[in-house]
C-alpha cells in the first residue's frame, strides 16, 4: 500500500484551522494528529506556511463530452479543475447526445472511466416527456436531476407545467435547476432588437436576461419543491431580490438549498465594456449591488454552495455576435485561486471557503466519505500556498479552450499541490499524469 507524510499543514476543516501533520494510506486518510514521525522510504510533502483544505467539489460543470469536444472533454477539463485544487466534479446533461436516458447516463460514465484526473458523477436532464425514465432512476445513478426552467446552451428547455409537476412529485432524488423565465427573456430581446440590430451591446446582456425573470422562475421551483416536499438545489444564483427566498438555517435543516458561481462573486456589470462575450454567461453578471447581495447570502448561510458553472466555448464561438455568441466561460482552473483573493480581502473567511466549496456539496448530494479531512475518508486534497502569488496567462491555462477571463490578473495565492484518492495529481505547476479520478457515490435520496 502507497504511503504519503503531509507535514506542518495548516488544516482547514469543519470550522477550524489546526497545525497538524496528515498520513495517507492507498486512498485514504489514515491518521490526522501533530508530530507524526516519518517512517522509512514514505514521500513527505512539507506543507510549512501553506493551508491544507480538503479537496473542492464542484456541483455544476459543462466538460462538454459527448458531441462537443472541440471545446473541451473529461480528459481536458478535469486535469484543468485538478490544476485548480478540484478533487471532484458533476457534470451537467446539455451534450450530445443528451443525458436524458439511463442509456445515455451509463454511456457517459463509460467514457469517463479511467480518463479523469478528477472524481466525477453525472446529472440526469429532465426534459418535457422523459418522466417515465425519470421513474425509473436509481438513487446512486445520478448525482442529481437538472431541470432548465430557462433555456440557455442546448434544448434542454422544461417549460411545459405538467411536466415539472410530475418531475417535483417523482424525482427519486435531489432536483438542481436553472432558474430564468424564457417567455420574459424573449420579450426583453425584442425591445433590444428593437434598439439596436443585431448588434446588441454586451452590457444589455444583464438587462435582457433580467433579475425579473431570475425571480419568477426561482419562485416557481421553491413553489413546486415545496408542495411536493423535494430536494432542490437552485443554481447559479445572481440577484439580490431572490435571496430572501432562501433560509439563513444550517443546510441539515433545510430541504431547499443555493448555490452561487465564482463569476457572480467577482464580476459585476461594469467589466462587460472591457470582457465583452467573455463573461457572457446564463444567468447573467448583474450589478455591483446584486454580487455585494450574494456575499452577504454567503456569509449568512442563505447560499449553501460554492460552484464554478464551468462552460467553455471556443474564441471563435465568443466573437459571433451578442445573439449568435454562446453563454458560458472556462473557470475551474483559477476558482480556488479566486477565493482566496475574497479571502484575502477580508470578504470571506477561509474556514467559510472550505464549508462551501468541500463539506456542503457533500452534504447535500450525499457522498459517503468524502468533502471532510477525517481519518477513515478518501484522501482527497488540496495544498494552498498563500502568499505566493500567481498570474494568469495564456500559456499557462489548461481548458481545451485556450482562455479565461482571468488572463492578466495576478491572484495572491497559487495551488501548491492536489491530491485525488491518495495519489498527487497536480504539483508544483504541473500535472504528474496520475489519472485518479473514480466514479462518485452519491446515497442521498428524496
């Protein structure tokens, strides 16, 4: 069995900051405890000066396979989130052909064995007639079922009523949605239509996809979830006028939980003159005041998740014109990176972070064993250095894509080491080549 010393750590876990050293045995956690010796022969990382976190798990990406590759695929994408401290990621169903059969959901996991750098599980997608597929679902199968309640990249649009009742009554397991009000977002494309062409500015992007349509459609799913008792998770959270829809409760007692994107914590409209299609992305960037909004929410523990929304697109797909150019933006690569700064800003805490970003996703998808540094759990970890900083460019981004919308700044902090199931994926800038990643469990049912 491998062995592997992690000394001198700053451990972030469960509230609290403890210098400690961290034995890992094959895959798992074996001892956590303050001046282990090092035995014989046994790699020793010295994490002196450095945090210790439990590996990110991020609960909505778009890694774009099948059908989609020439933007980014399993391989690419999570060697890219394990560069950035992810350990774990759950993919979402808008590819092609579309995870909206059992088929194509046991297909999809097929691609993905042995080609992952990080841990990995799969949304189911609802569509308008799949319920009798949605029936039949497993718990464990999925890590959730994606519902867009607003249409956005793809066809994957729910907006026939019946159809989201029935999914809320049956869904065996947690419903995650994408929550804009389509028929809205349609007229408010006329009136810019109207105004300008074509050629739409991108800072219309906010007004068109508006906090209006965010609201009505978020009230409809914590409507339907809660007539019919379901888990929900809401995504991508951007405004200020939904959060007092979401308890401040710890996420235990709560059957109806948030999430923001890193985007929407570090951009607000004011960068569309600058970023253009870059930071196009559903639901949109909106004001300064929605993102101050959505930290609070954070801190006060109305937002249960931290995710990134990872969707990346090709240059030449973002320079199409403001109708015809895609929504969505690569970030897992840089988004641990990108709370440090709010770390370092005083806007968040560290010990907030990790809650977010590694114990929550755990909690709330039911994963056995991982999102926590105990002993016994899978050893999956990051080793943050935070006082080395780091600057984005463009030859050192790992998305198939080739960009960020980060290229040029300099963040505080750098991933030091990530660490998948025992074995280290990412250190000191680069990829070792260990493709760790498993196939997830999830066990948390309706």
């Amino acid at each position: 069995m491998s062995k592997l010393l992690i000394t001198n750590a700053r451990l972030v876990n469960e509230g609290r900051i403890l210098e400690t050293d961290v034995l890992i045995e094959g895959d798992r956690i074996a001892r956590i405890e303050s001046g282990l010796t090092q035995p014989a022969n046994i790699p020793v990382i010295d994490a002196a000066g450095k945090y210790l976190l439990p590996g990110m798990i991020d609960d909505q990406v778009h890694f774009r396979e099948p059908g989609m590759t020439h933007k980014g695929d399993l391989a690419t994408e999570s060697a890219a989130a394990v560069a950035g401290g992810i350990t774990s990621f759950m993919d979402m169903p808008n590819v092609n052909p579309q995870t909206t059969t059992r088929k194509a959901l046991r297909e999809k996991y097929s691609m993905a064995e042995g080609r992952c750098s990080a841990n990995y599980g799969f949304y189911f997608g609802a569509t308008n007639s799949n319920i009798e597929e949605i029936k039949a679902l497993e718990v464990g199968e999925a890590c959730g079922i994606k519902a867009f309640m607003g249409a956005s990249t793809g066809d994957m649009l729910v907006d026939d009523p019946v159809a989201l009742d029935r999914l809320f009554e049956h869904a065996p397991v947690i419903v995650v949605t994408h929550c804009e009000d389509s028929p809205m977002i349609r007229v408010n494309e006329e009136a810019a239509r109207e105004r300008y062409g074509d050629d739409v500015p991108y800072t219309e992007h906010p007004a068109i996809r508006s906090a209006a349509a965010c609201l009505a459609s978020s009230q409809r799913a914590i409507e339907l979830a809660t007539r019919h008792d379901a888990l929900l998770h809401v995504l991508h959270l951007t405004t200020a006028i939904e959060m007092p829809q979401f308890s401040p409760a710890h996420r235990s007692a709560k059957r109806i939980t948030a999430e923001v994107c890193v985007h929407h914590l570090w951009f607000d409209e004011s960068r569309y003159e600058e970023l253009g299609s870059r930071i196009k992305c559903n639901p949109a960037i909106k004001r300064a005041e929605d993102r101050e909004a959505l930290l609070a929410a954070l801190n006060e523990g109305r937002i249960d998740i931290i995710a990134t929304d990872h969707a990346p697109h090709t240059l030449e797909e973002k320079a199409a014109g403001y109708f015809k150019a895609p929504a969505g933006l690569p970030l897992v690569q840089h988004v641990v990176q990108a709370l440090f700064d709010l770390v370092a800003a005083g806007r968040i805490s560290v010990e907030l972070l990790v809650d977010r970003c590694c114990h929550a996703p755990a909690d709330i998808f039911g994963m056995p064993e991982r999102g926590y540094a105990r002993e016994g759990y899978f050893a999956d970890f990051v080793i943050v250095d935070p006082d080395k900083p780091y600057l984005v460019t463009r030859d050192n981004l790992l998305a198939k894509c080739g960009w960020s919308p980060f290229e040029g700044h300099r963040f505080s902090a750098t991933i030091d080491t990530t660490i998948v199931n025992g074995e280290v994926a990412w250190s000191d800038g680069s990829l070792t080549g260990k493709i760790a990643g498993r196939r997830l469990e999830f066990a948390r049912a309706r």
